[in-house]
C-alpha cells in the first residue's frame, strides 16, 4: 500500500505581548532566540534602536532579563527606557560664569586651559580638532551650559555621561532641541559603556548580537533563552 507523505508545516511562533510606549517605542518580553529573531526581523526597519535587560540579583534601574525596548529614533529609546518623562528629566540653564560658589571658577578654566593650549603648541600635538574646540568654546562663547535634573538615583551629570561630552553652550536653544540631543548623546554613551542591567544596541550592534548568539546555538554553546525553549 502506497504512503502519502504528509507535508511539512513551519512552526509559526508567536510573538508575545507588546506594550506601546511614547514616541512609537514598544516594551515585549521575549525569552527565547527565536522569539528575538522574529522581533528583530519585523522591526528592523522602523525600529532599529533597541535595548536590552541583562539580569541582576539586585539593583535593576531599567530592565530585566529577557525584557528589551525597541523605538525609531536614539532619543524615543532611551526617553522609553528612562521613563524621561514619568521621572522628571528636566534642563536647566547653568550660568557658570556667575556661579561664586563653584569648586573651580569660570576664570581658572581658562587660565589652566590657555596654559595647556600653549604647552601642547610648544610640542606640535595641537590638532586642528583642538583649535576649533578652542574658538568654539572661548570665555566669550563658553559662559554656561545646559545641564540635566532629577536624573535616576541622584546622578550626576558627570556620571551619566562619563568623560568625553561636549557641553551646550548655546542659551537661545530651544528646549525641545536640547532635551533631543541630551537623549541622543545618553545613547551614544551608554551603548559604549558597559552598564549593569542594560545594553543599546543600533541596526548593526542587534545584527552582531543576534549573529553571536546563532553561532553559539550552532556551536552547541550556552545561548540566548536556551533555558526557556
């Protein structure tokens, strides 16, 4: 008696729950790479900024594991992910150069700064980068800057961004522009650091972590929700 063969039918996996956040960002929970390989393939496109949980036993400020954020722009993720709004984030004009009460005066900045300048002439490593940062932010153009409050966990502004920013200086800025590029530049320096319960990722950064964890699953390694299949 002849068999028939039944066709083979490919296993649909459902997607979990999302729920819609602020600036067209989603939160889902997705415990398995295979989950995460479908959420990524539909949002690559529209939402290619992402942000992951990574589990602690204690201390979590943002996600858990296994829980991600996945948003258009830079600043809808980490607006998301802060919770920018429901927390307060604010800016606030800091007027440095009136400031009689700071640690290290508007004065002596410049003071150290030209001496620097003239020192590292002397030497031939001043760059042409470091004449324009130093046209840019001259006495007459550099007297105060933008600064956030009400961070999460009493931050400062040195902390959440670590060295290497570049401060706004430009008080006729509209706020909506500098809340913008306060938010773009939190996930500039967040995705190069190494923070204890999150990572960001942009298109690239997600097509790499997804591709290591694929290698490791075909290397008969440890892997992404291996313990949730």
């Amino acid at each position: 008696m002849k068999q028939h063969n039944k066709p083979t039918r490919s296993i649909d996996i459902p997607l979990p729950e999302r729920v819609p956040l602020s600036g067209d960002a989603f939160f889902v929970r997705l415990p398995t790479l295979a989950a995460l390989e479908r959420c990524w393939a539909e949002q690559r496109e529209s939402r290619p900024f992402s942000a992951e949980g990574v589990g602690l036993t204690t201390g979590q400020n943002f996600l858990n594991s296994y829980e991600w954020i996945f948003a258009p722009t830079k600043a809808a993720l980490v607006a998301a992910l802060t919770r920018w709004e429901a927390v307060g984030i604010g800016i606030r004009w800091y007027d440095w150069k009136g400031d009689s009460n700071t640690t290290y005066t508007y004065e002596e900045h410049f003071r150290d700064y030209e001496e620097r300048r003239e020192k590292r002439i002397a030497e031939g490593i001043w760059t042409l980068q470091d004449e324009v940062d130093h046209l840019e932010y001259s006495p007459e153009r550099y007297t105060g800057e933008w600064v956030l409050d009400n961070l999460p966990n009493e931050e400062s502004m040195d902390s959440w961004f670590d060295l290497g920013f570049r401060s706004l200086i430009d008080r006729s800025m509209p706020a909506g522009e500098i809340i913008r590029i306060m938010q773009e530049r939190t996930f500039d320096h967040w995705e190069e650091r190494e923070l204890f319960d999150v990572r960001l990722h942009d298109r690239e950064g997600m097509d790499k972590e997804i591709e290591y964890w694929q290698q490791e699953r075909l290397a008969g390694e440890d892997y992404y929700g291996k313990e949730n299949e």
